[in-house]
C-alpha cells in the first residue's frame, strides 16, 4: 500500500474520529493543532487504526508519534510485517 493511500484512509478515520468533515491532516500535522485531539480521542483514534488495518501498535508507538507522518511510517512498518 502506497503512503499517500495510507494518509487518504488516516485522514478519514480523523474526520470520524475528530467529528469534523473539513479536517486534513498533512505529514507534519500535530495533535495540538487539531481541535478536540486530546488523551482519549487519540486513543480512539489509534484503535480505529488498528482496527482498519488489523495490526496492533507497541505503546511505546503509539506515545512516541511526533506527527501525523511518523503514524504513517508506523503503520507502513507494520503492513510489511504481515
């Protein structure tokens, strides 16, 4: 699966998630940045991820995400796994 396919699926389980249908988030965007993404958001969040591409993240991911990208990245790594 290519990044940009990756970010496409990211972004909509943020619309979701953040209940906001004009949110975009690019490769460098933040959870400060993001109205509503707090601890328990991105908790859901993660766990729609996960549950999308049936893989499960190391908490030591999960709290290490400096931005959308490095998610990304993550989630890259762990589709080649399987």
């Amino acid at each position: 699966m290519k990044r940009e396919e990756i970010m496409g699926v990211v972004n909509e389980i943020a619309k979701e998630v953040f209940e906001d249908d004009e949110l975009v988030l690019t490769e460098e965007s933040v959870a400060d940045e993001v109205d509503g993404w707090d601890s328990l958001t991105h908790l859901v969040f993660i766990a729609e991820i996960e549950k999308k591409y049936k893989i499960k993240f190391l908490m030591g991911e999960i709290q290490g995400f400096a931005n959308v990208g490095e998610l990304v990245s993550t989630i890259e790594k762990h589709i080649e796994k399987n």
